[in-house]
C-alpha cells in the first residue's frame, strides 16, 4: 500500500528532523505554528493555502502509514506523550495525548461530535463569547465534516459496542451512533497505535500534506521553548534540537523570526509555552481552568467473546446521562466503549498478581464501558492547572473532589446496570477494592459503598482542554473569541486550550470547526486575500 507521506517526501515536500541538525539556525517565516495536531494542522492548511510562508514545528516525530505496525510496543513509546503513561502531578490520573506529527488526531479513535448547542449557551452566559453558537458554527463544522470525511458509521458495531447498545436499549436508555472521520475503513480497530490503511482522516493524512505541498515546512524533534517580545509584538520563537531518542536536547537551537505566531500544542502543552515565555497575565489566569473528561470504566465479563480489541473503537454512545439535571448542576456523563488490547488494559486494570492474572486471562471475553465526566459547568467543578515543574516542563494539578466523586458513582451504577441488562456474567468498577458482583442487585449495593477517592477508584483521560480560556474580556479570559491573544498582538492560539470549560463530548472536531474559522480570519488579515474557507 502507497505511504503518502514517504512519497511526498521523496517528491521534495520540506521536511527537517531537527535531531539531525548539525547546527544552530535562524529562520525567517511569515507564520510559525507550534503543534501540528487538530489545531496547527488546519492552521497551516488554511494559512498556506493564501501564499503565506508557514512553518510547522512538532515536538515528536514523523511517523505514517508504514510506520504502523499495530503493535502497542511500537506506538505507545514512539506516538504518545510520555509513552502513553502522561500523568496528572499527584500520579491519580492518566492522560493519554498524542506527541507526533498530527498529533492525537493521529492515534484517537475517530468519534467525531459537533460542540453542543447547551455548551456555547453556557460560554455565552459566563465568558460573554455571544459571537460563538450552535447556528454560526455550524457552517464551519460542516466544512470541517466535508473536507475530513466525517460520516455516518454504517459497518454493524462490534460486540463491544453492540452490549452497550443492547443493556441500554434493554433499560429504555437512548443511544446513538457515531460519526467518524474515515474513509475507506478497513475497520481493524487498531486506531490508537496509528492507522495503517490510511483510513483515518487525520491531520497526518489531510491538512499537512495539503501545507507542505504548497511550501510550508515542518520541523520535527523540535521544542518550542520561548516566545520572545516586546511590547505588544512578538519577535521570535526559540526552540530547541532534541535528539534521535526525542528525550535528550542536543544543544542545537533554532530561532524563528515571523509577522505572526500561532500557539497550538494543546492544552497542556500551550499554555506551558505561555508560561515559558512570561507572557502578560495581570489577572494570573493563564493554566487555571484546565479541564478534562474524568473518566471512570466499568468491566464485565460476557458467556461469549467479544474482542474488543477488533472493529471501529467507538461506534455507540449514549447521551442519556447528561442531560439528567441543569448543564451546571450535578455532573453529567457521555458513555461509550474503548478498545481492548492487551497493554492498555493491563495497565488500566485494578490489582496485580494472581488476581491481576485471573482477570487478564478472560480478556477475549471482557467488556468495557466508560463513563466522561462533563466537567467545568458546576460551580464547584472548576478543572485543573497546568504549571511548570522540573526543567520547565509542564504538569497537570487535577484535584477531583466531592462533585466528581459523586458523579462518578452515578456513572459507575449507571453502566454496570446496563451491562447487566445486556447479560453480563458479572460486573466490577475498575476499582482497587471492587470484588466483582454477580447480579445487579449486588453492584448496586456494592457501588453504593464503595470508597472513592484518587488511586482507589481508576481515573483516566484522553481529552484536555483550557488552560488559555477565551472570553470576551483579559480579566475572564487569555484570548478572545478568534484565539488572539490580549496582550501580545501577533501571537493566537488556535487549539482546544481556548475552551472555556470541557465539552461533554469528544473534542476532535470542535477544535476543527473552531479553529477553521478563526484560521481562515488570520489567513484573510495577514494575507489581504479573500477567506480560504467560505461556509
């Protein structure tokens, strides 16, 4: 099968894998974006497509369709921060987030929602974002659907995904398919370690190409350290070389000198940026209000298999739970399906030893559901903080108090009654002291007793956002509704740090759609030319 990246390389596409660097550079751009996931990625597809001269830079490597061997060994250390094993400072939850060139639009799970209409009400109402709605987004979604091959899943679910289904349906509980962003699905299930058909539309396969074989070109191995500026402009961005290992820095630097700056490294990885370089922050809002979806997994063990490790990851979910009290009430819960391989499991899994053993060897049988949690709307949910710890680096602060728990809670009654609705043999929360119940009655009073606090109950992520809120004013917000920044005049940020609060839905194409439109107004102002994209 073609690698489309390998052949646009060897077509002269511009590539510098800054490891290899043998000396320091200084390099002059009109656009320099830093992170080439969902955000960097349909930056510079938009900004390179008026003629502006765009550079990428990208912390990771460049890895395609070649690369991916569907081995967790392989992508877990070579695609994922920290080898997948990224964690909050107090170690309580893991947080799974891409580090390679498309960034986790490169190794998640496809399931593509529109940001919902309840969400921009609540942004309007607390950050004054009057600009931003279900109806003048939608047109910048549905180009962003378009252009990515967001569309129906219409392959039957696997026999994860049909026991959700099937429990809920059982209970009177709605459930709904997911969109995807694919084309052509071989529909293997190995998503996560990197789609090797070149199905999956991610920014690795789509946006990049689209940049680089207009002229725009992306530094790997390269981090980005500081901004520089005075006044109200920034003047520069230095970075440094890391080395083959993508640990170690090399000692080589690389200064970018540009009319404009874009930050898009995520939600962790941006405001550290920020924070690095000293920016303005008088109202000291800069990492506060970081969110994730807290989630919480429930297990069960099935008569037949069910191989959740094979077929489209997430193909079901339910929004039932969410919408059970006011959006800033009692935290609400999506739920959906994971895929099953063996490292990720045994590593999320409770125990170890034998009794670690005796649940792994019914793996092939094993259902998943989970449970995220919607966080940032209740008063008392107010997120995380990204700060910098050791060489600079960030970390996540992620308190999960009494607000979480007890959503959590819900969310765990809620999925083993379904799962047992659906047949489950018997049921345990991924819980350190959960023994595993045989009936629903059982769980329910189990659950109900359960101690629930950081490293008992298993928290996990892979959705950040915040941590540089847009609002309509600096002391509600670090950037306003465009991602411009207040203080310094050249410099946006274009990545779902700008999110004000968490989602209540996987947040793939929000950033998308979002970042579209705000990308196609940079490219329109800095070019003089007419909008790149049109809804």
């Amino acid at each position: 099968m073609e690698d489309p990246i390998r052949v646009g390389l060897a077509a002269g596409w511009k590539h510098v894998d800054a490891s290899a660097l043998a000396h320091s550079q200084t390099i002059d751009v009109d656009v320099v974006i830093v992170g080439t996931g969902a955000g960097g990625g349909v930056t510079a597809d938009l900004l390179s497509a008026t003629g502006l001269r765009v550079v990428l830079v990208e912390e990771g490597p460049l890895r395609s369709s070649s690369d991916f061997k569907m081995l967790e060994s392989d992508a877990y250390p070579e695609l994922y921060q920290e080898s997948a094993a990224r964690k909050t400072a107090d170690k309580a939850i893991n947080i799974l987030q891409g580090r390679c060139v498309g960034g986790s639009t490169t190794v998640n799970w496809t399931s593509s929602f529109r940001t919902p209409p309840e969400v921009f009400a609540f942004w309007q109402r607390h950050f004054g974002l009057q600009e931003l709605s279900a109806e003048s987004m939608s047109s910048w979604f549905a180009v962003m659907e378009h252009k990515l091959w967001v569309r129906p899943w219409d392959t039957p679910p696997n026999a994860n995904n049909k026991i959700l289904a099937a429990g809920a349906e059982k209970l009177g509980i709605a459930v709904g398919s997911i969109k995807r962003n694919v084309k052509g699905c071989w529909n293997l299930g190995y998503c996560g370690m990197g789609c090797p058909t070149n199905a999956k539309q991610s920014m690795l396969l789509t946006a990049i190409p689209a940049a680089l074989s207009r002229g725009a070109t992306l530094y790997t191995r390269l981090r980005a350290e500081r901004l520089r500026f005075a006044g109200s402009q920034v003047s520069a961005l230095d970075c440094s070389a890391l080395q083959a290992d993508g640990i170690h820095l090399s000692g080589r630097q690389v200064r970018f000198r540009a009319r404009h700056f874009v930050v898009a490294g995520g939600a962790i990885g941006s405001p550290a940026l920020l924070m690095r370089s000293s920016v303005p922050d008088p109202y000291r809002l800069l990492g506060k209000r970081t969110f994730l979806h807290p989630v919480v997994i429930s297990s069960a063990l099935m008569d037949d298999r069910v191989d959740a490790y094979a077929g489209a990851p997430q193909s079901i979910y339910s929004d039932h739970f969410l919408h059970q009290a006011p959006i800033d009430g009692a935290l609400g819960f999506k739920l959906e399906t994971p895929p099953l391989h063996p490292v990720l499991y045994a590593t999320t899994l409770q125990g170890y030893g034998e009794a670690h053993a005796r649940l792994m060897r019914d793996f092939t049988k094993v259902n998943v559901v989970l449970a995220l949690l919607r966080d940032g709307f209740n008063p008392a949910s107010r997120g995380g903080r990204v700060r910098l710890g050791a060489g600079r680096l960030p970390v996540l602060d992620y308190p999960l108090g009494e607000v979480i728990w007890e959503a959590a809670r819900r969310a765990l009654l809620a999925m083993a009654e379904i799962q047992f609705a659906a047949g489950a043999r018997w049921v345990t929360p991924v819980h350190e002291t959960a023994p595993g119940y045989t009936s629903w009655a059982a769980a329910r009073k189990g659950i109900a007793e359960l101690p629930l606090k950081p490293f008992l109950c298993r928290v996990v992520s892979a959705h950040v956002m915040g941590g540089c809120g847009m609002a309509d004013a600096p002391h509600r917000g670090v950037v306003d509704h465009r991602g411009r920044h207040f203080w310094l005049d050249n410099l946006s940020v274009l990545d779902g740090s700008v999110f004000p609060t968490s989602l209540g839905v996987n947040p793939q194409l929000s950033i998308y759609g979002l970042v579209a439109r705000n990308a196609s107004l940079l490219a329109a102002e800095l070019s003089g030319r007419p909008l790149p994209v049109i809804p």
